[in-house]
C-alpha cells in the first residue's frame, strides 16, 4: 500500500512538473523582463513630521514600490500612498510617520503587463 501511494504521489508531481506555464506573467516563459533592483535609495530626514527618499530612476520600470518598518528585520508593509505609477519619478516624501521614532524603507520596481504587476527585487533595508 505505502509503494502504491509513493508511486501515485510522484507521478503526480512528476505530472505536475511537465504540464504546460500559463502564466502570463512568468518571465522566464514569456521573454519578460523583471526590472532591477532600484538603486541609489537615500533617506533623509527632511522635516521633523516628513522623511524624504529619493532614488535612481529605471528606464525599464512602469513604477514603484515603497515598503516601511519600525526594525531593521521585522515585516515591511506597503504604505498605503507608497505605490508610485510613474517610472520616471525619482522621490517620494513620507508624512505619515510618528516623530521620535525610527523607520526602516525597501522599495522594488515593477512592470505592468496586461493590466498587472511584475515587481522585481526588493532593495535592502534604508534609514536616515
């Protein structure tokens, strides 16, 4: 019995292995490319109630994502407004912290294909 279940386990898997991508937004399938990891990320803190972030613009990218945390290693949300739809921007100005406190910022780049979202690497932790 146990051979017999091994055996339909892996040739589900096995199965599941060769089956066709759909995937419309599968790099490797569809010749698309992921955009870079965004770089030249400075965070500054501009104002005691703002924090101002700035970066190198992607020639590739359709836009931007801007993640924020209170610790270096702790879970780093997508700020509600942190979605940029405009490739070329290069800043972005955070109003929404608490003074006194310290945050922690990832962005990524993305594409847009058929109406949705490729993001690429996220960059690693900054702070001011």
């Amino acid at each position: 019995m146990k051979n017999l279940l091994f055996f339909l386990i892996a040739l589900m898997l096995l199965g599941g292995c060769a089956m066709k991508r759909s995937n419309p937004l599968d790099p490797v399938e569809n010749d698309i490319l992921v955009p870079n990891e965004v770089i030249g990320i400075d965070v500054s803190h501009s104002q005691s109630d703002e924090i101002s972030i700035t970066w190198v613009s992607q020639d590739d990218a359709d836009g931007y994502y801007i993640y924020r945390c209170m610790s270096i290693d702790g879970y780093y949300a997508l700020l509600a407004d942190g979605t940029i739809n405009d490739g070329q921007s290069d800043s972005f100005i955070d109003d929404s912290i608490i003074p006194g406190n310290w945050y922690y910022y990832k962005m990524s780049a993305f594409v847009e294909i058929d109406g949705r979202r490729l993001e690429g690497w996220r960059s690693g932790p900054k702070t001011w």
